[in-house]
C-alpha cells in the first residue's frame, strides 16, 4: 500500500493483495492517518491491484468514506476488479463511493 498527495491536495490510496481480516487493521489505520494528517478535500482509494476483499474489507472502506465525511472530505474509490465491484454491488455501496452500477452498466 502507498499513500501519495497530489498537487491538488487530493490524497490517493493505492492498495494491493487482499481487503480481508489479515490486512483491514493496517490499511484502516493508513487511511485514518492520512486523512488525520493531510486533510484532503478528496481521498482516493486506488483498488486495481485488490484480488479479493470480503465483508470486513468492505465494513473497513465503509468506515473510511465516515471517517472523510466526518473531516468535510470526499472519499471515492477507482479501479476496482470485477471480483470487487460485484461485491460493492451486491452490498448496494457502489453509488456511495462513486462507482457505477449495476443499472449504469447496463443501460442502452
């Protein structure tokens, strides 16, 4: 996982491997500190290289997006994998972190 600012102020979160109960407690804690430390208006959570992520890793985005809430911040997520939007879909969270959904990839 790496944590980068840009420019503009914006915070990106680039995170790698597995969002499960081995990792959640370090990346909960890295994006907590970021947002701590940089207050950005926007944080950005970069999940292409996340293989899998189960419930604790979603309930740990979810506290992160009311972490940014709470400081004025927005909090979004870019690039998930197939395997991962499926199951921010699923959970109806898509929309909350800026994600299409299901109704948007199907649209004619």
């Amino acid at each position: 996982m790496t944590t980068r600012r840009q420019a503009d102020g914006a915070v990106v979160v680039d995170v790698r491997g597995t969002l499960d109960a081995t990792t959640i407690d370090a990346v909960r804690a890295a994006l907590l500190d970021a947002l701590q430390r940089d207050r950005p208006g926007l944080m950005t959570v970069d999940l292409t290289f996340v293989t899998f992520m189960d419930s604790m890793g979603i309930g740990m985005l979810v506290a992160g997006y009311q972490a940014a809430r709470d400081l004025g911040a927005r909090f979004v997520l870019r690039n998930p994998s197939e395997f991962v939007l499926r199951q921010l879909r699923i959970t109806g969270l898509t929309d909350l972190f800026g994600l299409p959904s299901a109704a948007d990839t199907y649209r004619f």
